[in-house]
C-alpha cells in the first residue's frame, strides 16, 4: 500500500510513542544548533539520536521543532505544545533573539531580532511569514527596520515590512531580488546606517552579501561566514559560494580590519560568543585561509557545519 503523497514519512527506526525525523529534512542543520545532544548529522540527514529525558531536554526538542523549516521534528502520539514554543528565543544576551520558524523559502535561515535603545527592534533577515508570528515580534517593540543579508534570504521580507511599518534594506548586487526595498547600499564602503549598527559590504557568497555589526558586539554574517562544530573556528562555506570566492577574499581582506565584534550570528551554520580580541584574530586567519580557496562546484553535501 502507498504512503500517502501528502502525509510525511517516518525514515528513521523508533519505537512507537519516540519523537523522529521525517523524511522532509533537508538537512539544513538547524535542529542540530538548537539540540545538540539531541539531534546529530546521520546519512545526510538529521536524526534524533536519543529521547528527552527530562523537561529541559523536552524544551530543547520543542526549540528545535519550531525553529525545522520543514516540521520534521515530530511524534506519532502528539502535536507540539504551543506552550513550549520559545520565539522570540534569547540567546545569552537581552539584546539579540532568535526569531525561530525558519522558512523553507530562505533555505531554512536563521534570522535574528536586535533589540535597539529606546525599546526599537531591528530584525536581521526573516523567518516565515505568519500573521501570528508578526504580532508576537511586534509585541516586543516597534521593528523599525529589516536588514537583508543577501538575496538568499529575501523571502517575507517585504511582507514583514508593511505589516510592521519598516524599513527594508538590501544591497544593490541583490537588488534585481527585491527592486521594492526602501533603502539601497551601495559600493563596498562600510555605511553606518543607524546609531551603532555598520553594514560592511561583503561581496562573494552573493553580489550582494552584506555583513552587520551592531556595537562591536554583534555580527550578523548571513552566509558569508559562520561557526563550525566540525572544525572548531570560523569558516565560509566555499562549496555554496555563488558569486565568487575570490571576491569573498577581497572582501575579507579589505573589512577584516574594521569588523570588531563578540558574537558571531550566521544565518546558516552555529552561533559562537568569544572575546573580541580572540574573534579578531580568528577572522584574520580566516581571511588569510581564504586568499587560498579556488572556484569550486556548488555542493551542499560538502559544507561541514
């Protein structure tokens, strides 16, 4: 007997009554970052590799099944509680949160809200659109303006923007993606485009990537760099670099110096919080590491997150 076509499958072996991983992931290592213990990297796709055993690791597989683009994360005996939803999520500081409900139409990319003085939001990238969603955000504070990364992550963005009365910004090398943003950077100049938040230019993942630095704190990177478990530092994923990693080493090599921040918030790959001294020195190693990156085939299955 066939599955049905709409009806997800279950892929991995577990007992009846065990959460699993259905046979939508895509392997896009978000449950990874929010259960580690949990949820592990298996054949190419994510896998739950024990259950919660107590309240706080049921929380954490709650954080990572909100946050799965594709609902994946599930069980065959319940829905999941709105109660243990965890968005807007803090991440060890009161000014950044973790917007979770990544969206399938941004590749499952984080995205972020930064809290502004005064009692403003940025958000940085979106994830998926959803009446509620925009409510429960816009109950923290009024959002004033939307950052886009890249063209990657321009999905919702527009919509997120009317519906909260912001400011949509993004870079001219990604604009053709979405012509309608209100504001437009230009050139590869850093631009300091509030109090305390610079956009650097990062041409290389995309024409049109743009890192953002709020404070000397805080660094959102979209995929232009990210943390990796696998090795420990800060890398770039030079296997899903669409535009050129060579212009991605310029670009490192021109803003490394001015990029001074504590916690690095990628939208794809791990979070890290280190001293700004030591991420300053990570940063210049990676640029250097990048000088000597070539062209190569755009290959999902070969980023180590």
């Amino acid at each position: 007997m066939k599955n049905d076509a709409r009806r997800p499958a279950r892929t991995q072996t577990a007992p009846d009554d065990a959460w699993y991983v259905d046979d939508r992931c895509t392997n896009c290592d978000v449950a990874r970052q929010l259960a580690p213990g949990l949820v592990a990297e298996r054949g190419g796709r994510s896998e739950i590799v024990r259950q919660p055993r107590d309240a706080a690791e049921e929380r954490q597989l709650h954080a990572a099944a909100f946050a799965c683009p594709t609902r994946s994360i599930r069980h065959p005996a319940r829905r999941l509680d709105p109660a243990l939803d965890p968005y807007p999520m803090p991440l060890g500081t009161t000014d950044v949160l973790l917007c979770g409900h990544n969206s399938p139409h941004t590749a499952g990319a984080n995205s972020y809200l930064l809290r502004r003085p005064g009692g403003t939001l940025m958000m940085v990238d979106t994830p998926r659109w959803s009446e509620p969603l925009a409510a429960r955000y816009e109950a923290l504070g009024p959002v004033t303006d939307i950052l886009l990364t890249h063209r990657d992550h321009v999905a919702h963005g527009r919509r997120y923007a009317d519906r909260l009365g912001a400011r949509l910004w993004i870079h001219e090398g990604d604009l053709d993606s979405v012509p309608e943003a209100d504001h437009v950077l230009r050139g590869t100049e850093s631009t300091e485009i509030a109090a305390g938040v610079l956009a650097h230019p990062l041409p290389g993942h995309t024409e049109g990537s743009v890192v953002y630095v709020a404070d000397e704190r805080y660094c959102f990177s979209g995929d232009s760099f990210y943390w990796s478990r696998t090795t420990g530092d800060v890398e770039v994923a030079d296997s899903v670099t669409w535009f050129s990693i060579e212009a991605l080493a310029a670009s490192l090599a021109r803003t490394v110096g001015r990029l001074r921040f504590e916690w690095l918030l990628p939208g794809h790959g791990d979070r890290k919080h280190l001293p700004a001294a030591d991420m300053a020195d990570r940063m210049r190693r990676l640029a250097a590491r990048t000088r000597e990156l070539r062209p190569r085939p755009v290959d999902f299955t070969a980023v180590r997150w």
